[in-house]
C-alpha cells in the first residue's frame, strides 16, 4: 500500500517538475529540437487527449475536471482498497491514476494541460503529449497484457479442469 502511494507520489512529482521545467524555459509554441526525431514543444492543451473538446471554454473545461475527479475517485478505490490486485494490475492502476492526477492539476490550476514531447519521423508527426499521457498509454498497455495473459491462463485452466 505505502509503495503504491509513494510512486504516485513519484510519478506525479516528475510530471509536475518536467512541465514546470519545460514552461519555464520556452514560450508558447516554441521548441528545442533533441534528435532527428524529439522535439520539445511547448503548447497548452484545454481539451482531452488529442486536443479533443479543446474549444468548450470554461464549461467543457470543469465538465472535464468533473468527470476526471470521477474516474480517478472510483480508481483511488480500486488501488487501495482491493487487496486483491494482482502486482500487473496494481501497477497499471497507478500508472494510469499519476497520469490522470498530473494531468488534473493543469486543468485545475492553469485552466490547460502542459504538452510539450513531440516525437516525428520525417513528414509523419505524432501528437504533441507529456508525461502524464505517457504514463497513462504505458498503464492501459500493461493493463491489456496482463489482462490477456490472467485470462488466457485462466481459461487454460479451466479447460483441464
């Protein structure tokens, strides 16, 4: 339990400072080419993932704050209080709740997200993200592998039963 609540701590700390970070050393729109194929961008994201319901104004946005504290609430209870997470499924949980707490903290306070990795190869560019939405893919992925994984397992095992 203290483990799951110190690498939210972790996760959403490192979130957090690398906006902060990033914020504090370039302007609106303004980039840092990293490789052939990083950049660091800056851009504010009032909508979703994909910048979706990005024009809503004030209404979408506490609509959005809304459901988000929703989600994360019925989360927060699954992480701690279900003893019974497998160590996959404990982990993706986190993963996705950090994700969606650094993310809540923007919206709250500054009335946007802060994006700011743009990953590209050549004419092909990738949606602008952070670390909060990285941290939340990564949760769903491992969330899917061992979903497939417990339940093809389990379904081996009860057809040898």
């Amino acid at each position: 339990m203290t483990v799951r609540i110190l690498t939210i701590i972790l996760l959403v700390g490192i979130d957090q400072i690398s906006k902060l970070l990033i914020s504090s050393r370039l302007s609106l729109g303004e980039s840092i080419n990293l490789s052939p194929f990083l950049d660091f961008t800056l851009l504010h994201n009032t909508g979703i993932a994909f910048s979706f319901f990005s024009s809503g104004g004030d209404i979408t946005r506490w609509l959005l704050v809304a459901v988000v504290v929703l989600v994360l609430s019925y989360m927060f209870l699954l992480i701690f209080k279900r003893n019974s997470l497998h160590c996959l499924e404990a982990t993706s949980l986190v993963l996705i709740f950090s994700g969606g707490l650094g993310n809540l903290i923007d919206r709250v306070l500054l009335g946007y997200v802060v994006d700011f990795i743009h990953v590209y190869y050549k004419a092909y560019s990738f949606y602008v993200f952070n670390l909060a939405d990285s941290f939340i893919t990564l949760g769903i992925i491992v969330y899917l592998i061992s979903f497939v994984f417990f339940e093809s397992i389990k379904n081996y095992e009860n057809n040898i039963s």
